[in-house]
C-alpha cells in the first residue's frame, strides 16, 4: 500500500429532507386583501400573500409581520391564526422535491403605502369578491384564504 500523505476525503454531510416551515400574511382592510407579484421561485410570476420563511426562535406570527414589511412596507398587527397550508413540489417523475408547511396568519393594516420590495415584484390591493376575476395568475389557494379572511374579520 502507498502512502501519498494526502488525507482521505471527507464525506458530505446529506442535508435531511424535512418539510420547510413558512408564514404568510393575510392582511385584510376595507373589503381587501393585499397580495404581491412573488419574484422568486417557486410560484415566480404568480400572485399571493407577502409571505416566506420563519426564523429560528421566531414564531409566525411575528415572521408573518416582519415578512409583511420587508415585502410591501405596510405595517400590520398580527391577530390570528387563520389556517394552514400544505404545499408539495415535485419534480419530473412526481417525487416530492420540497414540501412546506404555511401559516396564514390574519393581520389587521396599522400604517404604510403598498409597495414592492424584497422578493416582490408587485403589490396590490385586491376586492376580495373580484379576486378572481382580475385575470392574474393566483397561487393555489389564495382565493379560498382571502375569503376566510374576511369572514373572520366581519
């Protein structure tokens, strides 16, 4: 056996695939909901709640009203949890690639101008009785979450 004095290589360690845990804001305000135009993969192009991931040692509540904020620069007030998400991508031959865990969390407007930033690309108000008939592509699901919305906040 012959020594090259290299050490052996060292083994990657594997990342374990583990569902990912994401907040979003639901702020609901005068018969509408804010949404954003999302920058970023997945749903790049597509419309729904500001939103993205908590923090460790951050609860969604407070990840929900940060990512509000960094995304739109409306400031909001955390009230509720209003439902969760299950979101599953896969890949070419249907395997779960990446899969989420999403907190809607119900917030009530305090102060600020719509406004893109962040991993938007867009921002707007949106009647939730029309939000689907405004011809933008909607993320899975955002129609249903404004509505419970607004039946929560009435």
């Amino acid at each position: 056996m012959t020594n090259t004095g290299a050490p052996p290589p060292l083994a990657m360690p594997v990342a374990p695939q583990i569902p990912i845990l994401g907040a979003i804001a639901v702020v609901y305000h005068q018969g509408r909901v804010l949404l954003i135009q999302r920058k970023n993969p997945p749903n790049a192009g597509a419309w729904g709640f500001p939103g993205g991931h908590v923090e460790l040692g951050e609860t969604a509540l407070a990840a929900a009203r940060r990512e509000l904020a960094e995304e739109t620069g409306i400031h909001a007030r955390p009230l509720e949890y209003l439902t969760n998400i299950d979101v599953m991508l896969h890949d070419a031959q249907g395997q779960v690639e990446k899969q989420y865990l999403l907190t809607a969390v119900l917030c009530a407007y305090e102060s600020g101008t719509a406004q893109a930033a962040d991993d938007a690309l867009d921002a707007r108000w949106l009647a939730v009785d029309s939000i689907e008939q405004q011809g933008l592509a909607l993320i899975e699901q955002v129609a249903a979450v404004a509505r419970l919305a607004r039946a929560r906040s009435l």
